[in-house]
C-alpha cells in the first residue's frame, strides 16, 4: 500500500471524529479548557495564561470547596511523604503499592463513616463505576432503582452491570415508592442516588428514601461526594447530619472536594469491601493512589475536623454571596446547600457571559453546559469558599451585575432598580 493510500484510510475516521466536534462547536458545548496557574496559600487568588498574556483573577467555579488543597499543614504531610517514599506508589494495591499511607487513610474513612471497612481508589467516577459495576454483577436478578439526575460514574456502573434498571423522578419519594409497588419483597433491589446534587443544588430526602429502603428491601449506595466535608457533625456528610449513615449500605465520596486532593472511595460492611477489592477490575489493574496524596488526604480530613472554623466561615460566606445576589436581583437555585447555580439558558450566551467575566474583571466562573446539563438548561456554577473576602465578594456580584445588564437585558430594569435601592 502507497504512503498515500495509507494516509487517506487514515483520514476518513478522523473524519467521523472532525465532523462530531464540529457539531458540537456549532451547539456551543464545545469545552474549552482555560489555563490557570493557582497561587499556593493566595487562594482564590490565580494567573490565567492566555495567548502568551498572563492576568491575575479570583477563582469562583472550583470544587476545592474548603480551600484546603492550599493548607499549610497539607502542603506540608504531602511534601514529607514524598522525601519518605517518593513520588508515585510504584505499583497496584497488589502488587507493591500499598503503603502505611494508604491504610492509614481506608482507617480514617471507614471511621468517619462509621463503617467496619473503606477502599481507596484514584477518582470519585472510578470508585462509583468500578463498585457498581462488581457488586450489582455479583447480585443475580437485582433491580436498581436510580435517580433521573444521578452522575454518569453512577449511570455507566450500573448499565456495566447490566442488571435491570428502573429510573425514578428526581428526589420523587411517591415514584420511587409507584415504581416499587409490587415488586416481590425477596427480589434484590438497590436504591442508588446522590445526597447533594451538584448541578441543581438540591439535597436528597434521606430520611424517606431509608424508610421506601426498608419497606422493600433494598440496599442503599449512596453517593456524597458533594456533602462529606462539609456536612454533619462530623464532616461525614448529609447521611451523618439527617442521623442515617448507619442505615446507608455503601457510601462513595470523593477526596478532591471538601478534602482538597484527590481520589475517590467507598465505605461499607467488611464483606462488601472485601468483594470489591477482591473482584473490581477498575481496582486491581490499576495503579495505587501516591502516597503523598494519601498523606495529604490524612491530614485533610484530621484538619477539617479538629477545625470547625474552617467550615463555620464556609457557610458564612455562602449565605453572604446569597443575600448579595438577591439584592442585585440575580436569579439563582436555591435550595439550600452550598452550590448557587445560575441558569442561562443557552449554551453560546453561557460561554459569553463566562468569557466576559473571564477577561473584562478577571472573574472565573466555568460555563456549565451539555451533556453536564440537559440542553437549554446551561448555567454557571457558584462556588463560594471560606477563602473568599468580603472584598471579592462585593467584586464578584459586581461583575456578575455587570454581566447580566449586558447580556440578558430582560433583567437590567429589575437589577436597576435593586442598584438604585442599595445606594
């Protein structure tokens, strides 16, 4: 076959791919990846690199909800860990790459949790697809009954599983329980949702969800990656604070929010853990988490126990964003956790109002569109933190205020008004 010929095979599937992205650039859900450069202990404080042009500007869009990827104290067990055991684990959990780091850690979760036993894996979407996928595939016949608003780590382990899946309304206790209606007690069943739903800053009904659990039979897994942390006495999440963790079957959550780093876990009965580490393939073949980052994540969590401030002055900050967005008459979600959406409504405006903010006031809200959202649903996402002064705060609005008489005029006369009011 001729050079030529080889290279025009070649070019008809990057073809298929070209035309795919040139589909989506013309919706305007393109994802385009803006360049930061955080500044250690200045948080939210970043440089943003664009066309050879550095500018300093205020991060409002991470999941480092507690800023505590920038502790000093983490920092500095990450930076130990590394002059101990060096940089990367050096293998999977079976074959070299467990370390007093790791165990430490699967010991520090399980408690946290009040389970007899946790597993550590490399991602949030890991620990969700790879324990779904093991555990409903071990269960012969099991129906999951699964939230219509559920992550896609959640939705992709269970359609690996391929066991039968019924989707229910979104937080819809009467639903879940019309889909559960005659369905034999004694056929396994699984209840799978998220406590805190990032996208529609919505809590789940926990407590109702247990009772429709026990009336029927089913196991609960529950994702808290949004609420451990922050939520409960404990910083367990929302399961510790509605005083139900312990009628919960498997808790996943993520060490890449609240806690800074990064990785993903899940908590649960011995047996259960014992199976997943036993049987996942998304756990075994893989490479272990590096132990700094589990020392890290040990101190994380030590940290942001011992020190209620840390979230005291989270929530604080929440509140105050609210209460300024609505003097500004800026529509936002609201329903009572700590993420503010802000919907737009159209993917090429999102990305315009984020870009204006990006480069006229050196503001950083990521435009949140499909498939992370339904279309016509896009939104920016608001994630205050307690490393947020008063200062970038009144900034912020300022320049969200600015954005909205620009671009969604249907609002400037009642943000007018709100201005006019405020002086």
């Amino acid at each position: 076959m001729s050079g030529n010929k080889a290279h025009n095979w070649k070019s008809s599937y990057n073809s298929i791919f070209d035309q795919k992205l040139q589909e989506i650039k013309n919706e305007g859900h393109y994802r385009y990846f803006n360049e930061i450069e955080r500044k250690a202990g200045q948080y939210p404080k970043a440089l943003h690199h664009k066309d050879g042009k550095t500018k300093e500007i205020d991060v409002w869009c991470s999941n480092d909800y507690l800023s505590m990827s920038q502790n000093a104290e983490v920092m500095s067990a990450m930076k130990n860990a590394v002059d101990q055991l060096g940089a990367g684990s050096g293998g999977t959990r079976n074959i070299s790459g467990t370390t007093r780091f790791h165990v430490e850690l699967e010991e520090k979760i399980a408690k946290l949790h009040g389970k007899e036993r946790a597993l550590a894996f490399n991602s949030g979407y890991s620990a969700n697809d790879s324990a779904l996928t093991s555990i409903l595939s071990a269960i012969d016949n099991c129906l999951v009954l699964s939230d219509e608003l559920n992550h896609a780590s959640l939705i992709e382990g269970i359609r690996a599983s391929k066991r039968e899946k019924v989707i229910y309304k979104h937080n819809d206790v009467e639903h879940l329980k019309a889909v559960l209606k005659g369905i034999p007690f004694n056929r396994p069943k699984m209840i799978v949702l998220e406590s805190v739903y990032s996208m529609e800053a919505d809590f789940a009904p926990l407590k109702e969800i247990v009772e429709v659990a026990h009336e029927h039979g089913a196991l609960i897994y529950l994702d808290e990656v949004h609420a451990v942390g922050l939520y409960g006495e404990n910083a367990a999440g929302l399961a510790e604070q509605e005083g139900v963790a312990d009628q919960i079957d498997i808790i996943n959550g993520t060490l890449a929010k609240a806690f800074g780093l990064a990785g993903g876990y899940i908590a649960s009965s011995n047996s259960i853990i014992d199976f997943v580490r036993s049987f996942s393939k998304g756990f075994i073949f893989t490479t272990s988490m590096c132990p700094a980052v589990a020392a890290g994540t040990l101190k994380s969590v030590e940290t942001v126990q011992e020190n209620p401030e840390i979230r005291s002055r989270f929530f604080e900050n929440i509140k105050l964003v609210k209460s300024e967005l609505e003097k500004a008459g800026i529509p936002f979600l609201d329903s009572g956790s700590h993420i503010i959406p802000v919907i737009i409504g159209d993917s090429k405006l999102c990305r315009k109002i984020s870009d204006y903010l990006l480069e006229e006031h050196q503001v950083y809200v990521q435009p949140i569109n499909f498939p992370t959202v339904p279309k016509g649903t896009e939104r920016i996402r608001i994630t205050p933190t307690p490393s947020h002064s008063k200062e970038d705060i009144k900034k912020f609005v300022d320049a969200v205020t600015q954005a909205w008489i620009k671009f969604m005029p249907k609002h400037e006369q009642l943000i007018s008004s709100n201005l006019q009011a405020k002086k």
